[in-house]
C-alpha cells in the first residue's frame, strides 16, 4: 500500500472531470483499511469504486480518495435449488453478473452491463429491467470507519428501497467489503415488465429465453442506447425516475401525453425522467461542452474538456425547467462531490 500526492482523477471517474487530490490510495485487504484508518489526521475522505457514479465540482480535492481494489467471488453455500455467492466490493459489477450466469446461478441476468463495482451495488440498490439488488441480497460485511470492527447487515437493515439504502444516509461511516447474493440454480419467469426486453426477444427471434439469451438481449439495448464513457465521458443515467401519486401523473399525462409511467406501487406511478426530459425539448440539447445524450435524455455527457461545474449547472438549468413545465423536482442519481 503507497497513499500517493497530488493525485490525478481524471482516468478515475468516468465523467473525464480533470481533477485532483490530495491524497490517494488503492486498497487490497482489510489490513491496509485498518492502517488507514488508524491515523486519527485522516478527517476528510471519499471512497470510490470505478468511479462511474461521481461528479467532482472542483479541480482539487483537499483530502483521501480511497480506491477499494479488494477482488474475489465465491460460491459460499448451496443446494439443488439455491446458491448463496460472496463477491468482494472491488470486483466489477459486471464480471459478477457474467460469473454467475457462466455457472448457471439466475438473479442477477437483468442487472448485466450495469457500470461500477460491487461494493456500490447496495448504496444505491442498483435496478433495471424489473430487478433491483434488493430483490437478490442476503448481507453485506462492513468495516466501521471510526470503531474499526467489521460489521455485518441483512438484507432488511440495508433498509433498500428506490435508487436508497441505509448506507446513502450515513456516507463513509461504513465502508463496504462484501456482498453476499441469494441466486437460484432454476431460472424462474422472467421479468417481462419492461417491453423493450420482449421487443429485443422477439427481435433475436427467442421465444423461451434463457438467462444468456436475456444477458445477449440486455446488452444489444445498451450497446444501442448508451454512451462509452471510454469515448465520451458521462455516469449513465444522472437523474433518478421520479414517484408520484396516480392522481398527479394522471393530471400530467392529460396535459401531456407522451409522458411515459410505470406502475411503482398500488398508488404511485415511477415517472420516466428520459420522457420529461425530451418533453421540455432538452433532448441533444448541447451548451459549450456539455449536453443531453441524443439516444438517452436522462444521460448528460462531457464532450469536450467540460469542468464539473459546467456539468452540474447544465443539470440545474434541466432540473428548473423540469420543476416549471411539470411541477416536478428531478433528484441527482450522481453524487456529487464538492
């Protein structure tokens, strides 16, 4: 372990923001947390993974950035039926996804190509197509920053719920080690809530889709929709879907008929932020290097050398015209980082 100076960011975070810290390390073991740590000087640090859900404002960070580096995954208990997996929080997201769906374990086929790091997963009860982590978690191992004791957390003290879990609200007190997954060894009925999945399908011309077919289709979706922060630099989606009551999307969608809504609950309607987005006219929208992902609005992309404030104040303007048209307040996905 080298805690190194002066640090550059800018191959660190997937928005390409270039930055700087102050101070930097990787980590590979619990033991290199503990030394850390165990210098009480360290007040001010940030912890990240593959850094594709950040955004720094400023060109410095006066403080740590610890990279959590600690990789692995192992099959810890199963039978003929389920499968309990440990995954190490440095391992990325989607080798595990691809892990698993290598040896037949289904649960997590939906979640394929989803960016960052497994150690993430949980903080922001990752989703798509139908299937959140929640749906698949058993625990999770922590390390408490300030007692130095590894602590685990079920599945129900993780408090998961939309996009939230009880890690959000007490940000570096806990620092994520592992994961541990419940997957099944049958692969059950699909999720087929979201029709761009069936359309993908039907388009690959699979009828009984197994847990590859639907991997293969995941990715033609996004290979098609999103863009390569290798090549263009952004966090996927930035704004989270908003909940609303029925009553009030049904009050939208009358105005407002392209608005699109997925049913959350028995009276609340998750409203699709890709479709305010285009209906306020931001979709490819571009100011200076900055701009609205033309295939995916609720993407905001870096297309030049854009500062992290340019990227947040392209944010604020769609979040003001958001609020104005629709009487709707768009919640950042993306941490910020001041």
């Amino acid at each position: 372990m080298f805690i190194k100076e002066d640090f550059p960011l800018r191959k660190l975070n997937t928005f390409g923001i270039d930055t700087y810290t102050r101070y930097f390390v990787e980590v590979k073991n619990i033991e290199d947390i503990h030394k850390i740590f165990s210098n009480t000087s360290i007040t001010k640090f940030i912890i990240i993974g593959n850094g594709s859900n950040i955004l720094f404002l400023k060109d410095y960070y006066p403080g740590l950035i610890l990279k959590i580096g600690i990789k692995g995954k192992k099959i810890i208990k199963e039978n003929n039926k389920q499968v309990i997996v440990q995954a190490y929080a440095g391992e990325k997201w989607n080798d595990l996804v691809y892990w698993t769906i290598k040896k037949g374990f289904s649960g997590l086929e939906n979640l394929s190509f989803i960016p960052g790091t497994v150690g993430a997963s949980p903080i922001q009860n990752i989703g798509a197509y139908g299937t959140e982590v929640k749906d698949v978690l058993l625990k999770v191992k922590t390390y408490e920053v300030f007692s130095g004791k590894v602590i685990e957390f079920t599945r129900e003290k993780c408090r998961l719920k939309y996009r939230y879990s009880f890690f959000k609200k007490l940000k570096n007190k806990f620092i994520i080690l592992s994961v541990f997954f419940i997957l099944r060894k049958e692969y059950k009925k699909r999720n087929s809530s979201y029709l761009e999945v069936e359309k993908e399908l039907e388009n690959m011309n699979i009828k009984k889709p197994t847990i590859e077919d639907i991997n293969k289709a995941i990715f033609n979706i996004r290979y098609r929709k999103l863009p390569d922060p290798k090549k263009i630099g952004n966090a996927g989606s930035f704004f989270i879907n908003p909940i609303v009551k029925n009553i009030d999307f049904e009050k939208i969608k009358h105005i407002y008929p392209n608005i699109v809504g997925y049913k959350f609950c028995v009276n609340k309607i998750k409203i699709s932020a890709n479709s305010l987005i285009e209906n306020i006219g931001w979709k490819g929208k571009k100011i200076g290097n900055v701009g609205v992902y033309e295939k995916k609005p609720i993407i905001i992309v870096n297309y030049g050398k854009a500062t992290g404030m340019e990227v947040y104040s392209f944010s604020e303007r769609i979040i003001e015209n958001v609020k104005k048209k629709f009487g709707i307040t768009l919640s950042r996905e993306v941490n910020i980082i001041q």
